[in-house]
C-alpha cells in the first residue's frame, strides 16, 4: 500500500514508447483511491520525516475512545495504520464525499470494522458534538476547523498531515502559467494555526517540509493530473496536448520533469 508517488529508488532503463502510446496509458489508468503503486518506475516523491501513517498507527493504538478519519480517499491510509496499530479503538468511523471512493474505502475498511460514512468535503460532520477523542486527516481539501472542534471530545486530538502552499507548482504553473500570489500562499502553515486557534483549538506541534518530486514519463503526469485533480482544474489530455508534447520531449531530454510538493504535520487539542 502506497500513500503517495513512490520514493526515490534506481530508475531502470526502459524500451522508449512512443508520445500517443504513453498519452493513452495515462488517460486509461483508474483513478479512485489514493494507492498510488502504478507509479512505480515512473514517478517519486520523497516522504516527510514524521512518518504520518506509521504515527496514526501509534495513536490509534493507544487512544481510548472513538476515532473519525476525515476525507478518507479510498480508506488506503487508514487501513495501513489499523492493520499496525497493537490495539484498535472501540469505534472507527471515516467521511468521504467522492462516490467512487465511498465504494472503495468501504471495502478497504470493512475487515478493520471501520465504518464509512457518505459526506461533501464541504458539509458539516454528520456526528454529534463530542463524538470522538482522535479526528485524523490525510491531505484533506481543506480543513474545517470548526467542525472539527465542534466533534472533538474535551482534551481530544486532531492529527493530521495538509498539503502545504505552493505543492507541486512547477508543475502547476507549467500547464496553467504564473498564478498569483494568493494561490502560492493558499494553505500556508501559520494561517491554519490561527485558524485552527480562532476555533477553540490548541496547536501543540506543527511541522512543514517541500520535498522532491520527478516524473519520469508523460504518462505519469496525465495520470496524476487526472487523479489529483485540484492540480490543474478540468484538465483533459485533448485541450492540453501541445504542452505535453513539449514536456514528454523534454523529459526525454533531460530525464525527468522535477517538482516539489509541499507537506505539514499538524496535531491539535481540543
């Protein structure tokens, strides 16, 4: 189970394919869940030095009442730390809001007894107040801090890893051109520890690294864009043909296509 593109190992070499053939192999691959395995071989990222998973894993080991994964994908992370927690908590619950990935987590999570629960990224938690002692979210849309306070119980925790500002942008900014100053600072680490405050939350660690990443075929651009999809909104390979073009050639001349995308820890108590 991967949580994200792949991390750096030794690229073998590969027989050359052609720009349709890889254009085509991009725009067939399914996108629902966050596994991101296909990559394998055709695109890294370098991991965050926390080990968000592996530290979920901890807490749910030791935490002693409900827990909520908020904005659960297809339920490939959680999974990951149910199945290496040492103990589970009494009760699991997760939130999703995209149907195909509703389906997935759903039978990701069956065998842990998670429960999945249907809701819009942007709708009010479907819980009652002071519901759960840990809320975890892994690279959520955007964090709702109110309703994350609203059903955290008194001295429970939110931990959580957050796309930070300007992820991926070389990447971004090569299909869409410069953006302004407002979207490079958009989910900027400090402005969500105000907010998280202003919600009644106490931010007891928080934590920001940008990190390598290399594409190292045009298929494995398409297929991110399209599986990432807030990256370059209503991308389709027809209306962005030309500068594929251009970017498959200069991958072919350089190697690799480097990125770098931005990440946060954050752990706060109610």
């Amino acid at each position: 189970m991967t949580q994200s593109l792949p991390q750096p190992q030794p690229q073998p070499r590969t027989q050359a394919r052609t720009f349709d053939d890889l254009l085509a192999e991009g725009a067939s691959v399914p996108t629902e869940g966050w596994d991101f395995s296909w990559f394998e071989g055709r695109a890294t990222e370098a991991r965050p030095s926390w080990g968000y998973a592996t530290s979920v894993a901890g807490r749910l080991s030791t935490v002693g009442g409900p827990v909520l994964d908020v904005q659960t994908g297809g339920g490939e992370v959680l999974a990951f730390a149910l199945g290496r927690a040492s103990r589970r908590p009494p009760l699991v619950a997760a939130t999703e809001g995209w149907p195909p990935n509703v389906r997935k987590a759903a039978h990701t999570l069956r065998p842990y007894g998670a429960t999945v629960v249907a809701a819009a990224e942007d709708a009010p938690l479907p819980f009652a107040d002071a519901s759960f002692s840990l809320v975890t979210s892994r690279h959520p849309v955007r964090p709702h801090w109110d309703e994350i306070a609203r059903v955290l119980r008194p001295g429970g925790t939110y931990l959580a890893q957050h796309v930070g500002p300007a992820s991926a942008f070389e990447l971004v900014e090569y299909f869409l051109g410069p953006l302004p100053e407002e979207s490079r600072t958009a989910r900027d680490p400090e402005r969500e520890r105000r907010d998280a405050e202003a919600a009644g939350l106490e931010v007891v660690d928080l934590r920001a690294e940008r990190l390598r990443m290399e594409f190292h075929d045009i298929a494995a651009v398409v297929h991110f864009l399209r599986k990432v999809i807030w990256m370059v909104p209503g991308f389709t390979v027809e209306e962005y043909r030309p500068r594929l073009r251009e970017l498959h050639e200069r991958i072919g001349a350089e190697g690799s296509f480097v990125a770098h995308s931005s990440r946060h820890l954050v752990e706060a108590r109610r």
